[in-house]
C-alpha cells in the first residue's frame, strides 16, 4: 500500500517510446480512409512519450512510425500532471518520467454515461490511455479513445517492459521455438528458451483474463474477417452467453485495449 500511495504521487523517472487520422483537429470520431486500409492501422503498441516524441510521418495521410515501423494506435502509461476540464472536451498532461504529452478527449455532453466515463480521471495518479497520435500548430497530442486510472501498480512497470519487448521483437524479430534454438550448453537452457511462443493462436498472452474475457478473444481472432472484426451478435451466438455479460466483457476489453472498435460500434477486433 506504501509503495502504491508513493508512486501514485510521483511520476518515475526513466530513460528512454499513433496515427493521424483525417478530419478536423481535436475530433475524437475523425477516421483514415477506412478500417480496410490495412491492418498497421489497427494495430495496438505500448509506448512512452519519448517514442512518441521522436515518431516521424512522411507525411499527413501516412502513418506514424516509432523507430521504423509503422504504429496505428498506442497506449500509454503515465502519471496525470493536470487535468483542464472544458464545455466540451478534458486535456491531461501526462508525465511518464520520459517526458510530458497532452491527451484530449471530447464530450458529448447530454451523454450522462460518457461524462462519468471521463469523471474519474484526477490530477496526480496514475492511468493508461489508448488513443492515436495526432497534430495540431505543430503540436502532437494524444486523442484518448479510453483512459482508467491504475488500481495495480505493477502495470506500471510491466508497461515498461511491454514497450521494451515490443521494440526489440519490431528490431530483432521473435526468438526461434525451442525446438529451433541451437543447444550451446546446458546453461544457455533456461525457462526463457522453454517458452512456445507460436501456440493456441498466440492465446498464451491472455491466459490472465477472466474466462468470459479470453473466450470472447479468441472467437474473434478464429472468426474475424479481415479488418471490419466481428459483429456483437456473433460473438454472442459463438461464446453462447448471456448479452449483458458480453457487453460488461468488452467494455473490458476495451478499456485495457486488447480489443478495438473497427467499422462502427458494433464490430470487434483484436489488437495484436
């Protein structure tokens, strides 16, 4: 609880990691030409704001890239520095110890369920936010699709090690199966190289989910169909549960970003 309280209160200092839709500035429902444009744009990646930061566009219709590959959505970790709350729209400043960025979110304001969705988020916790990267006056800023504050302080650092990992499997490429690995000696076998890492429809990264959670995932990754995901019904008809329970799931699901809305509010996919 100690440590909770104290990191609550601090950002962390370390070194050190979206996309720009069309539209208007600042509109959180501006979209690129499609969901069918490719899957880069659906894409979900951990970051930090110095990657962010050092992120290049060729140019305003081509996606972001982090250390060269192409990102479409990212979700950050960070400690909120201030929060502005308007008529219409809520700017956070987030501080992950790697430097600061602003993430927007508009309101709609006769909308009851989405004032309270944003009503939590404080100045001096900590919370991660899943957006895209966009520019406004030479300004990059993230707009929040979803943001909750962290209960577990351990995502903290395990979002830092998300960012690690992914950058050096994007660099490097994933370690070979064990079965590929060539046996040097008998130290070099640990339970790092005994790991599979291409089973299950790489299921084995959401074996921390509820039941419900990871059943809904993989129904949607064995039936999405290309970019347009799959329809609520189906994962309804397919999980073979009760609506309702679905519907809490996902908002689940989406809040943690491991699932993202693709042509309208009723179709899934799994960000991977």
């Amino acid at each position: 609880m100690y440590v909770f309280q104290y990191i609550s209160a601090k950002p962390l200092t370390i070194s050190g990691g979206g996309y720009l839709q069309g539209g208007s500035p600042f509109s959180a429902n501006a979209s690129p030409s499609g969901v069918r444009r490719n899957e880069t744009s659906h894409s979900l990646r951990p970051v930090t704001v110095a990657q962010l930061a050092k992120a290049t566009q060729p140019h305003t219709d081509a996606e972001w890239t982090v250390e060269g590959s192409e990102i479409g959505q990212v979700t950050l970790v960070a400690h909120v520095v201030e929060v502005l709350i308007q008529t219409t729209n809520r700017v956070f400043w987030l501080d992950d110890g790697t430097g600061r960025i602003e993430a927007r979110c508009w309101l709609d304001t006769t909308v009851e369920e989405e004032v309270e969705k944003w009503a939590g988020i404080e100045e001096n916790i900590y919370v991660r936010v899943t957006g895209g990267l966009k520019t406004f006056g030479n300004k990059r800023y993230i707009n929040a699709l979803h943001m909750r504050p962290i209960k577990d302080p351990h995502e903290i650092y395990s979002h830092i090690l998300e960012t690690i990992h992914t950058s050096l499997i994007l660099e490097r490429g994933p370690p070979p199966p064990p079965g590929q690995q060539q046996s040097r000696s008998s130290a070099s076998t640990s339970a790092y190289t005994n790991q599979t890492y291409a089973n299950d429809n790489g299921m084995e990264q959401y074996n921390h989910l509820p039941p419900l959670q990871k059943a809904i995932i993989q129904f949607v990754i064995e039936n999405a169909s290309g970019a347009e995901g799959v329809h609520i019904a189906a994962i309804v008809r397919g999980v073979n549960t009760d609506k309702a329970k679905i519907d809490i799931a996902i908002e689940k699901l989406l809040d943690e970003g491991h699932v993202f809305t693709t042509m309208d509010d009723s179709h899934f996919n799994v960000s991977r």
